[in-house]
C-alpha cells in the first residue's frame, strides 16, 4: 500500500511540476501536460470508433466521475482556487428561457467561467439561437462550427434544457458531450408524463436523463418518478425548483404583444388559450375551440389571445383537418390574436385567465394567481400521480361545452371561489413557484458540490 501510496504522490508531482495550466479564460489550445494527459482518459479523444450508448454507459460513464474530480483535484492542487467550467447549450430560444436564470446566476459568480454554445433544434425546421444570443447581448461560441472543439474549453459540466437527442446535432448528443464533461439536465418545463409507458420514458428515462450526472427538477414528488421510471440514483435528481419559473419574475413586462394589440385590449378581460398539440391525447382543440371562439365573440368585454403549442398547426396540416391558414383565420379579429413567439412569460403577465389543455402552462402559469380553466378530456392521455391532484384542485375543470361556458363566465364576471385554496396546491408544483431564484439556488448547489 505505502508503495502504491509513493507512486501516486509522485504522478501528482509531476503534473504539479510540468503543468502550465490555463485558467482558460480564452478559447484556445493548452499546451498543459495535465490537460493532455486527462483528456487522452477522460474525454477519449483517441477513440476512433462510433460511440453506441450502451457500451458508452458501462466503458465510460461509470469510470467519468472518478476521473472527473481527479482531474478537478490535479487543477486544485496547481492553481488553488479554480473556476468551475460550466457549458450551456443553446438550441433555440425557448430552450435558452430554460437556463437563462442559471446562466446569469453563474456569470455574476466569479468562481464560474462560463461558456454558452449555439447549436440547433431540429423539430418541423431547423432552428438556432445565435440571433436571439447577438440581441440579448449573450456571447457565445459557434458550436456548429466543424472545426469547434470542446475538450479546448475544458468543461467541468455541460447544461442542457431539451432531453431530445434526435432534435440536436450528433456532436451535440449525450453521447458525444459525455466524452467532455459531466452532464445537467434541466426540464424544458413542469416535468409530468401522462402516466404511461411511453411518456413516461421520454419525460423521466431517456438517455440523457439516466446519464445525467445531475436533474434539476421541480419537487420532491417529481423525483420518485425519475427513480421509478427512469432507474435513476435519487442522488442525482435535485428539487431546488425550475429556472423556467424564473422568468416570470425576472421582468414585469407584458409587452410581448404588439402596441395595437395592448391597445384593444386595455380594459378588458384579457384571457389566454392554449390549445396543446396532442390530437389523440391532451388535445381538445377540435373539441372547444370553436366554442371558446365564440364565447370571445358574445363577450364584448374579452379579448383573446391563442398561443397554441408549437406543434398544433404542423399537426392538424399533416392530419388533413385544418390547413394553417385556415387555423390563423380563427384568431384575426378586433378582440382576438395570434400568438406565436417564445417569450409567453410576457403573456401571462397581459393576462387574466388561462383556458389550456394539459400542459406545463398549467403550472407555469401558477405564479400569475390568476384563474385557470384546464380542458380535461376523459378519453385522452391522462394526468401522472405526481400532479394530477395539484392541477385537479388548482383549476377548473372542464369536460364538456357546456362546464366550460359556465367557467368562461363565471370568471369573467370576477367569481372565483377556488381563489382562497388555489395557491396551496400550486405550491406543492414547485420549489419557489412564488418567489422564483431557481436559477441561483441551482448555482448554490453547483458551487458547494464542486469548487
């Protein structure tokens, strides 16, 4: 053992003797002999042949995380205090909402050195975020470049917002960032599965979330659903809360929409539809959009605005039911608009109901404490064991034409009598549904488990 012990020290002498480190401050090649070597174990850069996710977990995945503080230990013991090396991936704007809180929390921290690297989504068109990073003024660094190199970067950790390999670039995959860094998920949303097999799997058990090194997700009770459908170590999924949230409270803006739209629709009942996309499962817009259109319609003191999931238009085209000129000529009038951009946070702070399907908009909406109308379908998807008492008891739910007309009006008129018990159970949605800071609690952690 003593001399195992002596050979040891002397390997982390020799790295403390030869290393000229760079803090990396830059982007560029190191020329540190720590780097080198770590890189040649840890990233396996020398490994020619395709990566294919199963032998990746038992080869490589197991064996990162020694290595991983090894390498963070060898940096330690050269510079004293290091910056943890954080890396988010930015697909597309919506996706970047998700991280945003997170990333300003570790850019305002001088014990993070972060990057932010674009890259693209792939789902109906390709689409990226460097114009959405050059306007908010967010520098980031071509990841779509072919010559882009992320071991130059050093990564400790990796952060993505979307679990979906299939709608990102191969050099983008869990697989391929795995070779670099640790990886952290954070939900694109509030993290629920419509309790089958299916979803389940692709909320709580894809790839990226069993080789995970952490989940941020939003409660304690979302957490056993990562341990039950995805397998996963309840020591690697966190409930500090959803930096999505965050964006509720980061602005008091509502100016989203455009300034004939805030015009019109100063004074009224301001109420948001969300239609989701799910035709045979969440989705009831075949059912009451027509209803709803018309409820707007009788009602000269609303004004609608239908922000529909991005898939519903592409979805009822493919199905042959509605052609997406003819879904857009549904929400052209005086008192009803279109919605179709990313910052919705902005809508919910316009607004003063919400009428939606299921979706994550029934709790991320919560923070307004206005009221909700949930479409309920009972010969649809239904609603997982970890939220569907919270959304039953938060909303009103309706079934038919008929329950959601009494709704509609009832609201409209200011009787609400779920008012006094709704915020108990949204409270039970998230850590921080009402106070926000997600982001900078999820930084708190990173900062005590790594630095």
């Amino acid at each position: 053992m003593s001399r195992i012990l002596t050979i040891l020290k002397k390997v982390v002498s020799l790295f403390i003797k030869y290393d000229r480190y760079d803090v990396g401050f830059s982007y560029e090649s190191s020329s540190s002999f720590a780097d080198t070597l770590m890189r040649h174990f840890y990233a396996r850069l020398h490994q020619k042949e395709r990566f294919e996710i199963r032998k990746l977990v038992v080869r490589q995945y197991r064996g990162s995380p020694i290595l991983f503080h090894l390498r963070r230990a060898i940096r330690k013991l050269k510079l004293g205090k290091i910056p943890i090396r954080i890396v988010f991936i930015a697909q597309e704007p919506r996706i970047w909402r998700v991280m945003d809180s997170l990333y300003r929390a570790c850019k305002s921290d001088s014990l993070f050195k972060v990057y932010v690297v674009n890259s693209e989504y792939f789902w109906q068109f390709k689409e990226d975020c460097s114009t959405f990073l050059k306007q908010n003024n967010i520098e980031y660094l071509d990841g779509l470049d072919k010559d882009f190199r992320f071991d130059l970067l050093n990564p400790d950790i990796i952060v993505l917002g979307s679990p979906y390999d299939e709608y990102r670039p191969e050099q983008h995959s869990t697989a391929n960032l795995l070779r670099f860094a640790e990886l952290i998920y954070i939900p694109y949303g509030i993290d629920f599965s419509d309790g089958t097999r299916h979803l389940d799997i692709v909320i709580f058990g894809d790839v990226l979330q069993k080789n995970a090194w952490r989940i941020f997700t939003r409660s304690k009770k979302s957490v056993g659903n990562y341990i039950k459908h995805g397998g996963i170590s309840s020591k690697r999924v966190v409930s500090l809360g959803l930096p999505v949230l965050d964006q509720y409270y980061s602005s008091t803006s509502s100016g989203v929409l455009p300034e004939a739209v805030q015009l019109a629709s100063a004074g009224k009942f301001k109420i948001i539809y969300s239609p989701h996309h799910s035709l045979t499962g969440w989705s009831t817009f075949l059912l009451h959009s027509e209803n709803i259109r018309q409820l707007v319609q009788e009602n000269q003191d609303c004004y609608l605005v239908c922000r529909p999931h991005p898939g519903l238009m592409e979805k009822l085209k493919n199905e042959n039911l509605m052609s997406q000129d003819a879904f857009r000529s549904m929400f052209v009038d005086d008192r009803c608009y279109l919605y179709e951009g990313d910052d919705y946070y902005g809508l919910f702070r316009w607004s003063d109901m919400l009428i939606s399907d299921a979706s994550s908009f029934l709790g991320e909406y919560a923070p307004s404490q206005n009221p909700i109308i949930y479409l309920h379908r009972d010969d649809g998807w239904e609603l997982d064991e970890s939220i569907r008492d919270d959304f039953f008891n938060s909303c009103y739910v309706a079934r038919s034409k008929d329950e959601v007309t009494t709704f509609f009006e009832q609201l409209k008129n200011g009787v609400d009598p779920k008012k006094s018990e709704r915020k108990r159970y949204q409270e039970n949605i998230s850590e921080g549904i009402f106070t926000g800071g997600a982001g900078q609690r999820i930084a708190n952690y990173l900062r005590e488990k790594l630095a």
